[in-house]
C-alpha cells in the first residue's frame, strides 16, 4: 500500500513539474500574430472603468486590490511592467 502512494505521489510530482515547465516565459519567441499589437483601448478612461469592474469581479479574489498577487497567484503589476503588450496579448 505505502509503495501504491509513493508511486501515486511520484507521478503527480513528475506530472507538475511538466506542467510548470510548459509556461510561456519572457524569453519565449512571440507568435507572428501577435507581434506589434498595441492596447486599442490605451487612454480611454471608460474602458480602464469598465475593465476595473471586470478585475473586481473576476480576478481580485486571487490577485488582490492592488493586483500584486496573493498566495500562490502572479503578480500582475510585475507582469506587465516586464513585457510588451503584444506580449501580453499572447
């Protein structure tokens, strides 16, 4: 039984580690589709509005107020200010 949980325990182990590999990093190549792709919506102040209410609703939970991330969660003012936007479309 020990050896079944161990072997159990390895796999998920061996499973998270794939996935945790498979994440796009900053140094990855930018599909062709989304290179040069800027925010349409820079500057207007109804749509930061609008997108405000979405993050409340959707992501302030995990990623906090200030959206610096909580627990485990990304910090995504750090995400932002480390790529370009057509990056960020990615």
């Amino acid at each position: 039984m020990k050896r079944m949980l161990f072997m159990v325990l390895f796999f998920c182990f061996g499973l998270s580690v794939i996935a945790a590999c498979q994440t796009n990093t900053p140094g990855d190549e930018i599909p062709a589709e989304f290179v040069g792709l800027e925010n349409p919506f820079a500057g207007d102040d109804n749509a930061a509005g609008l997108g405000m209410a979405i993050y409340k609703e959707k992501c302030q939970r995990c990623h906090g107020m200030d959206a610096h991330g909580k627990g485990n969660a990304l910090d995504l003012v750090e995400a932002a200010n480390s790529h370009n936007e057509d990056y960020l479309f990615w």
